[in-house]
C-alpha cells in the first residue's frame, strides 16, 4: 500500500509538472500577440505634425510620401487629393454635421505643393502675356498665390463647393456659405481670405477658401520666423516678390483674428 501511494504521488508530479508549460506558454502566446499588435498600432501612427522645416513650407515636399499626409475619400472630393490627417479628421467631423443640416461639402482642391503650384503660376503668366511682368503678377495674384507663398503647401487649407463668388450669393451655395459662417469655426475651419473693407491686404475674397487655423497658425508662425523673400524662386516673376511685398501682403493678407489665433494645439 505504502508502495501504491508512493507511486501515485509521483504520477500526480508529473502530471502537473506536464501542465505548467502549457499554461505558460499559453501567456507568453497572448504577449506576443499583443507586442506584435502594439508595433503595427505604432508604426501606423503618424509621424510629428509639428516638425516643420523651410521645405516643408516653401512647399518643396511629397506629400503623397508624406506620413502626415491622407488621401481624400472620393465622396468628399472631385479628384485625388491629399490632406494633412488631422486637417482631415477636422474636417470630416464638419461634414457630417453639415449632412446633418441638409448641406453637402465637397473638397475641389488640398494640398498643392511648389510644383503644382508653379503649373497654375506659368498658365495664368502665359495667359496675361500682354501685361508688363509687374501687370502680369498683379492679375495673377487677384485669386492665386506665388509658388513657396500658397497655403495649399501646407495641407491645412480647403476649396469648396465653387470657385466662384457668385456661387455663394443665392440659393444652394448661400445656403452652404451660410452654415459655414455659422458653423465652421467650431471645428478649426475659418475663411482666411475675406472681403477687404477692414484693410485686410492680398488676394481678392474667396469665400469658397477655408483654413484648418488650429495647425495653419503654426506653420505661418515658422513661415514669418524663417523664411525671406530670396527663398521664393524658381518660377516666372520671381524677382517681384520683394517689391510686390509677397510676405507682408499676400501671406500674411489675412484677417487681424486669424492673425492672433494663438489656441493650444497639441498633435
């Protein structure tokens, strides 16, 4: 008998000697599983939105290589475009709330950098061939800004709906540019190029332009801060941009408000 139980209780060691690894290795399966998953959750996170360089704002960049950067859904754009991710956030929480009110937002241009905006700089020149170069980039500059002076460099600024003023004035589109008076600032988005009759300098009004200022207000800061007229190069007209005042007029040709935005942001 003494023999039996001796037997026994070695029976019962081994068996539970045999288990242990199984639920150890049970643990160590769960962690592993959850450090991978971790890994994959970091590597999709965005890199800094706030490291800004001189490129970046001149607009000399990728954005479609960009980490910061996201591609529209085609449901609220009219083509490929890219945006700042939280640019992009921002602005989905206000078209859904704009849906809400029976009011559709739809995106016609993002993010643009030095080369797309050096196209549409060299078409307009061309255009206006008839005009001395001084001519030339004043037409230009009603409604379009300089190569390494837009905001659309930057990922943050939005046109809506029209390109057109008079779009804005009746029906639909005065429905639209009404709920985003009202309604826009809430979520970061404000008009940066308004009507003049407060002394704002620059382009002409565009009331289809809309700027997530949250972010905008940062990179303008470092714009002031770092960049100077021989940086903006490289295109027809250049050399005017000192005595066009490009900087004080054109990229800072924004509403006194939006010029001393100074919200907290955080990325």
């Amino acid at each position: 008998m003494k023999l039996f139980f001796i037997s026994l209780f070695f029976i019962l060691l081994q068996t539970s000697c045999n288990d242990k690894p199984k639920e150890i290795l049970s643990v160590v399966d769960t962690n592993t599983k959850t450090e991978a998953k971790t890994k994959i959750e970091k590597k999709n996170i965005p890199k800094d939105t706030l490291n800004i360089t001189s490129d970046f704002v001149l607009g000399k960049f990728d954005y479609k290589s960009d980490s910061t950067f996201v591609k529209v859904e085609s449901r609220y754009s009219v083509k490929e475009i890219y945006l700042n991710h939280l640019v992009y956030q921002a602005f989905l929480k206000m078209a859904k709330a704009a849906k809400r009110d029976s009011i559709d937002l739809k995106i016609l241009s993002g993010t643009r950098n030095f080369y797309e905006q050096k196209a549409i700089w060299n078409r307009k020149w061309n255009r206006y061939s008839n005009l001395n170069p001084t001519e030339r980039s004043k037409k230009i500059l009603e409604y379009s800004s300089m190569p390494s002076t837009s905001r659309h460099h930057w990922g943050t600024d939005i046109d809506l709906n029209s390109l057109n003023n008079s779009y804005f004035n009746t029906g639909k589109g005065l429905r639209t540019y009404t709920w985003l008076k009202e309604h826009a600032n809430n979520f970061g988005f404000y008009q940066v190029y308004t009507n003049k009759n407060n002394g704002r300098t620059g382009y002409n009004e565009e009331k289809w332009h809309w700027s997530f200022v949250p972010l905008a207000s940062k990179y303008l800061d470092f714009y002031n801060s770092n960049i100077k007229t021989e940086d903006i190069s490289g295109f027809e007209g250049s050399q005017l941009a000192k005595d066009l005042r490009i900087i004080e007029d054109f990229v800072n040709g924004i509403p006194n408000e939006i010029k001393k935005y100074k919200k907290q942001y955080t990325p």
